[in-house]
C-alpha cells in the first residue's frame, strides 16, 4: 500500500535574490510544508516490473501553469511517474498531491523548470537536462544522474528540448525511473501557462526515447 500525503502549499512572493551562480533566481525561495499521513510503506512489488511495455508511437500534449502566480485550481506540476506500464504522464496540482516531479513557475520574469529538490521538504529524485538536440534526433537520455540538475531552476525556452529524469516510482519496492524528452511550443502570459509535447519511455529505467513504430 502506497502513502497517503495531503500537501498544503504557501505561494511566494516572487524572489529578488541573486542566485549564486548569476542568475536573479533563489533556488530556496519556494516553500512547500507537508502533512504526511503515513498510512503504510510503498512495498508493493511490481509483478509487471519486468513486462517489456511498447512505448507510445507518437508525443503527448501537456499544458501547465505558473505555481507562483496562476490559477490555483490549474495544474503546475508533472508525472512521469505515472507514465510506467499503460499509463501517462499527468499534470496535476501540487497542493493536491505530492506525487509529481517537475513543476512549472515564472520566477523573477523567467519561465523555469522546477525539479522537486528545489522545494523544502523534497529529497532531490527527480532531474531536468536542457539539451541543444532536436526533439525528434534525441533518441536516448543519458544515463548519467550527474547530469540532470535536480535542486536549482532549469530555464525554460521555447523550442528546446528538455529531458526528464522522474523520481522513483513509489509504488514499487525496486528502484524504478521514468525516462522522458519534452519539447517546449509555446510559453503564454496572463496566466503564465507552458504548451509542450512529451514522449516517454513507460519501462522501468529504460532510456530509449524513440516512438513505437506505427502499425
């Protein structure tokens, strides 16, 4: 049985710190407290664990809005989590739920990728890589942990290509990550909202980001 969290999210003001490597971003000014009801361990054992599932023949389209300043009732954050097996990835509210791993937020004018090592509260197990790839090209992520930032705002850019290194998924007992590569279409203002596409690989730890051939 996995935990049951209900996450009470205070919004701030947007930051004014330099970030220590120049930029105007504070990577701490963000504050997520959390009331965990822990109702048991993430234990389940993943009987499908080792089920090589066909990766999906074509991207997913995913809008998100601004954590710090949009609507609250919109989703700000993603799951790639839930992209394992016959799933997809979701976007979903922060406040709702904790079971997410990038967030979306305007900070100081800029449009950036939050992973969750960024919020108090959160160990860092999920990753963002920008890469200067075409999103079709981009046919592996790294396996690499070192390089996917995973405490501090990645800049988010339209036309880029981001990879997304997902936390591990809680509702098996082995370590299990979901690779994904997401392209950026457009970044919209009042309210702050991001449009992109995104394609995964739904197999335990496996990098391979090309689609599925098409029947």
């Amino acid at each position: 049985m996995g935990n049951e969290s209900k996450l009470i999210l205070t919004r701030p003001d947007p930051p004014s710190q330099a970030h220590p490597g120049g930029s105007s971003l504070d990577s701490k000014d963000c504050r997520i407290a959390v009331l965990a009801l822990a109702l048991g361990g993430a234990t389940a054992c993943g009987s499908d664990i080792n089920t090589d599932w066909p990766r999906p023949s074509e991207p997913r389209d995913i809008s998100l809005y601004d954590l710090v300043s949009g609507p609250i009732d919109r989703s700000s954050a993603l799951n790639v989590v839930s992209g394992r097996s016959r799933g997809f990835p979701t976007a979903i509210r922060v406040d709702a739920i904790e079971t997410w791993d990038v967030a979306f937020a305007v900070l100081d004018g800029e449009p950036v990728w939050l992973p969750r090592g960024f919020f108090e509260g959160f160990e860092p197990s999920s990753g963002v890589l920008e890469t200067d790839r075409d999103f079709d090209a981009l046919t592996e992520a790294p396996e690499d942990r070192e390089l996917y930032e995973a405490e501090d705002p990645v800049p988010m850019r339209e036309g880029y290509t981001y990879l997304i290194r997902s936390r591990s998924d809680p509702a098996l007992s082995l370590p299990c990550r979901i690779y994904a590569k997401v392209r950026v279409d457009t970044i919209l203002e009042d309210p702050a909202r991001v449009d992109f596409v995104i394609l995964w690989n739904p197999n335990c730890d496996n990098r391979n980001l090309t689609p599925s051939p098409s029947e």
